[in-house]
C-alpha cells in the first residue's frame, strides 16, 4: 500500500465462502500514488473491512498535500535560506527522505544524515532504489550522543560501516550554506557546539501532536528560536485521507466496516454505511 513508511500491506483473508480486507495503514497522496488507484480499480469484494482511520475526526475535512507539493515547497524554503537547512522528521518515514532529497538535490546542497538513518536506508536499498550514504551529494554525520548510544548497545559495526561516508562536524559548520541536514532533539549537543546558524532555516516535517508531547522537541525548537532561525511547518499525513477512504468503501462495497488505527472510531458513521464498532479483543464471527 502507498503509506509513508516502507513496505505497508494490506491482506484480503478468504475462507469458507467469506472473505475480510484488512487495509492496514494507507494513503492516496504519497509517492506511490498509483499503487493505490490500481488496488481502487482491482479490489475485490469483500465481506468483512477492517479499514485504518487515523484522519477521521477534527482532521476528517483536512487537505493533504502530496509528496510531490511538499518538494516543491521545500524546494523554494531551501533557495531562501542563505545558511543551513535543518529538516527534523523521522528516519523511517522513508517517503520524506526521499521528498527531501531529491529537493536538496535539485538546490545543488549537499543533503547530510547520521548514520542511524544511513543504516535504515542501506537496508533497504535491495528492495528499492532510495538515497544511499555512498552516493555524491549525500554525507553523514556522527552525533555524540547517538554514536555514545549504538557504542553502549553494541553497535559498534554500524558507526564504522559508514565512516567512509563520513562529515565532520567542522566542516559542516563550513559548508553550512550549502547544506540541508537531518537533525533531531539528541543532536543539539553537536549543534550548539558546532553550527553557527547564521540565516539558518528549520523545517518541522512531522505530526504536530509530537511537539506537544515530547520535551526534547521542544527545547530543541527553543534553542533555534533563540538563535533566531526561521521555522516553517512542512509535512504531510502518512494516512488516508476521507476522499480516498470513501473510494475504497465505494470499490469494495463491503458489507460491514470495523474501523480500526482511529482516535475518533465512532466518526465513521458519520462517513460510511454499516459500520461495527468492535473493542481490542473482542471476537467478531464472520
């Protein structure tokens, strides 16, 4: 299914004449955007529809834009931005790794990981073609508290595999103007001891909820302001949006519909016909 982190399923279970589809998590507006038009077009009928419904409620009316719009928009932040870009978002969210690299690319700036995420994308790489730590504009970069993290746990392997890849700190803050760089709260040791920030520019690509909830996240953005940096809010949602959950319930015409992934599940029946509303644990007989 087209959702922002790799490799989501959805399984259509028959037996005995019955038949259920669990959707999983899922988009329409993501990169693979025609994966999920061409299961729209050649769904089957299913009886039974477990459907994820994580944008059903206050966000049902929403309008997401796509992986495509957020590089373009990204795209213009980085060419009005005379320092460094900072992009905070999630090292799995492998969607928004490669909308942000292919704008860091099109800026002619060099786009700068740590090796966590160098890891997770070399990992990856016989499954799909995404950015690899090995390729021209791509460097990594060695935050102490995280390298202090994977050395405590063992992971020693991971720190030298991509040391050939490598950026130091110094010679980031030299090239500041000319990079767009990964960061995350665990960072900000390295940041106050190394980047000048000057013109920087920080883009929040991640659900805003998180801000509310994590405190590293938010000393992380009170340094920044302190020092003057411009932030701009740049994401979209990895899940469904009402449109494109309506066209599923309308190519399957199931028979009933278990919301499930949803804060609001008692919303879908403002939305959709015969929905079940069923509690973790609870059998449902088919």
């Amino acid at each position: 299914m087209d959702h922002s982190a790799f490799d989501a399923y959805a399984f259509l279970v028959s037996a005995g004449g019955r038949s259920l589809f669990y959707t999983g998590d899922f988009r329409g507006h993501g990169r693979k955007a025609e994966l999920f038009k061409h299961k729209v077009e050649n769904l089957p009928h299913a009886d039974v529809l477990l459907m994820e419904g994580t944008t059903i409620g206050p966000r049902s009316d929403e309008g997401f834009p796509s992986e495509e719009d957020l590089e373009k928009s990204l795209l213009e932040i980085i060419k009005e931005t005379p320092g460094v870009v900072l992009i905070t978002t999630s090292s799995q969210n492998i969607a928004r790794l490669v909308t942000i690299f292919k704008a860091t690319k099109r800026s002619k700036r060099k786009f700068i990981i740590d090796f966590y995420t160098a890891e997770i994308l070399m990992r990856l790489e016989k499954y799909a073609r995404l950015p690899q730590a090995s390729w021209p504009r791509i460097r990594v970069c060695y935050p102490q508290l995280l390298a202090r993290r994977f050395e405590k746990i063992d992971l020693d392997e991971i720190l030298k595999r991509h040391r050939k890849n490598g950026i130091r700190w110094a010679r980031i803050r030299e090239i500041e103007n000319k990079a767009v760089m990964l960061i995350r709260p665990s960072f900000l040791y390295d940041i106050k001891k190394f980047l000048d920030l000057s013109e920087a520019t920080w883009i929040y690509s991640m659900w805003p909820g998180y801000l509310e909830r994590s405190k590293p996240l938010r000393k992380l953005k009170t340094y920044l302001e302190e020092k003057d940096v411009r932030i701009e809010y740049l994401h979209t949602s990895g899940h469904a949006r009402l449109c494109d959950m309506t066209k599923l319930v309308s190519a399957m015409k199931p028979e009933v519909i278990i919301p499930i992934h949803s804060y609001h599940a008692e919303k879908f029946k403002d939305h959709f016909p015969n929905v079940r509303l069923v509690h973790d644990g609870e059998v449902v007989q088919l």
